[in-house]
C-alpha cells in the first residue's frame, strides 16, 4: 500500500522532484565551491561571493524541467523552428552543463558567454516578438528585460572569468553591455513597483503578494525605491559595486523571505501546476539576484 502510494506521488510529481533535486544539488555543489570565498569576505560582500551560487542553482532547476516535463516547455518553442522537441531537449541539456560550470567555476568564460548567447537569441526569437504585437503589455516588456538580465549576467560573469585569467581582451565590453542591461531592467522595474506595489517584489509578473504577508505595500514600495536608486547609479557607473551589492543583497532577502514562505505554500498544494509555478517564481528572481551580484563582483572596489 505504500509503495503504491510513493509510486503515484513520484508519477504526479516527478517534475517537481526533478527540478526540487536539481537545486540542492547544485546549490550544495556551489557552496563547497564559494566556501574559500565566503570565508575571506567580509560584510556584505559574503553575499557577494554567492552570485556564481545565485546564478547556478536556477539554471539547474530549469534545465530538470525541460527534461523532465518537455511538453511543460514545447508551447514555447516558436512553431517555425524545425526539430522543435530536440531543442526542447538541448536546452535542457544546455542549461544543466552552464550551471555546473558555473557553480564550481570552471570554464565559465565559455559557459558565461554561450549561455548569454542562448538567452538574448531567446529574447530576439520569443519576447521581442511580443513586445511589438502587444507593445502596452508591461508583463511583456518585464519578460524582455528579465531574459535580457540573465543573459546579461551570464556575459558579466565570463567577463569577471577573463579579468581572473588575465585575458583582458573582450572582457570590459562583456561587463558593460552587462551593466546597462542591468540598470535599465532595475529602472523598468523599480517605476513598475511604484505603479503596482502589490506585485510580487523582485521581478513585477502578473503574481500579487499574497494577503497573508505582512506589510506587503510597504516591501513593493521600498523594493521599486532601491531598485530605481540602484538602477540609476549603475547606468550612471556611479558607486556600482555599492549599488549592485545592496540591490543583489536586497533581492536574495526577498527570495528567503517572501519567495520561500510562497514556495513552501505552493508544495503544500495538491495541484502540480502551483507546485511548478511557486518553484519558477522562487528561482526566477534567485537568477535576477545573482545576475546583480555578478555584476557586483565583477565590478572593481573603487567603482
């Protein structure tokens, strides 16, 4: 009988376990990675030293849903493209390997780089599309500055490896187009929470806070106040690594403590779908934070 029971919960659910799994792995893999890191920072930038964490851990959880549950992913897919399940599947693939190099660090010029690639052809091919059909749509133009932001900071992130490796070529341009893309989706956004405060923080989608969470107006209004403060001084490159560890800090606070608490009641849910929605919107924004907090590392003490 319990067996039976398992087998049914592992069948419903697989997905959800898939993607659940493939975070802590890599979440765990990170940190013995960071742990040197961690341990010489001081303050704030022990944070800091979480953005390759922040930024794997995500894409590992996706890369499990796109091979665990394809057709989750196929609508997505634009139906000119040829092959639609295998690239279905390459992604999948695609996204694991950039989250295990970038958790434990190695290659990450190219994974960084690849993986920027992916996102901005994904930017180009699906969101851009609907930005022009539907240009008053702010959930469209939030969905092109959000993949434009993590393929921002997978560029930032190779560029910070090419600086590590004294190859300098390439790297100040990586690290700037990383910048901008950065500042303006904190500007976008930043206006956005002051328009719809009850948005849930970080990233405005069409998710409200739920009503059960304490002072709700006033976390969207102090959310849109530091990302409109801190998108403004990093366009300006005016104390950017100041205004992108604060930002990066403030976002991964709201991941533990508005996010988690959101997570843990859509897995207390009987439905799949709340399950798989409350885990996307969970690393959704753990990738926004660690696309800033790249930045922050990338970016010297002095700026």
């Amino acid at each position: 009988m319990h067996t039976t029971l398992l087998a049914i919960f592992l069948e419903i659910s697989r997905t959800v376990v898939s993607m659940c799994a493939a975070g802590i792995l890599l979440f765990l893999v990170a940190l013995w990675a960071a742990k040197t890191d961690i341990a010489r920072a001081r303050g704030l930038d022990k944070v800091v030293a979480l953005s390759n964490l922040c930024f794997a851990a995500p894409l590992a959880v996706f890369g499990a849903l796109h091979l665990s549950d394809v057709d989750f992913v196929m609508p997505i897919v634009p139906s000119y493209m040829p092959w639609r399940l295998f690239w279905g599947y390459f992604v999948g693939f695609a996204l694991l390997a950039a989250s295990l190099s970038i958790a434990t660090k190695i290659q990450v010029r190219w994974s960084g780089l690849l993986l920027g690639i992916m996102m901005f052809l994904f930017v180009g091919m699906l969101d851009i599309r609907g930005a022009i059909a539907h240009p008053r749509d702010r959930f469209v133009w939030t969905f092109v500055l959000r993949e434009s932001s993590f393929a921002a900071g997978g560029w930032i992130l190779a560029g910070n490896a090419l600086r590590e490796q004294g190859r300098g070529q390439g790297r100040s341009k990586l690290i700037l187009v990383g910048r901008v893309i950065i500042a303006i989706a904190a500007i976008f956004y930043g206006i956005e929470h002051f328009l719809h405060p009850a948005s849930a923080p970080g990233v405005p989608l069409e998710k409200l806070m739920p009503t059960w969470i304490p002072a709700r107006l006033l976390i969207g209004y102090l959310t849109g106040a530091i990302l409109l403060v801190a998108g403004i001084s990093i366009l300006l490159a005016k104390k950017t690594r100041m205004a992108a560890t604060y930002l990066g800090t403030w976002i991964v606070l709201l991941v533990v403590f508005v996010y988690g608490p959101i997570l843990i009641a859509s897995m207390l849910d009987p439905s799949t779908a709340v399950k798989i929605e409350g885990i996307n919107y969970f690393f959704d924004t753990l990738l926004f934070a660690g696309a800033i907090l790249a930045l922050a590392s990338a970016t010297p003490r002095t700026d």
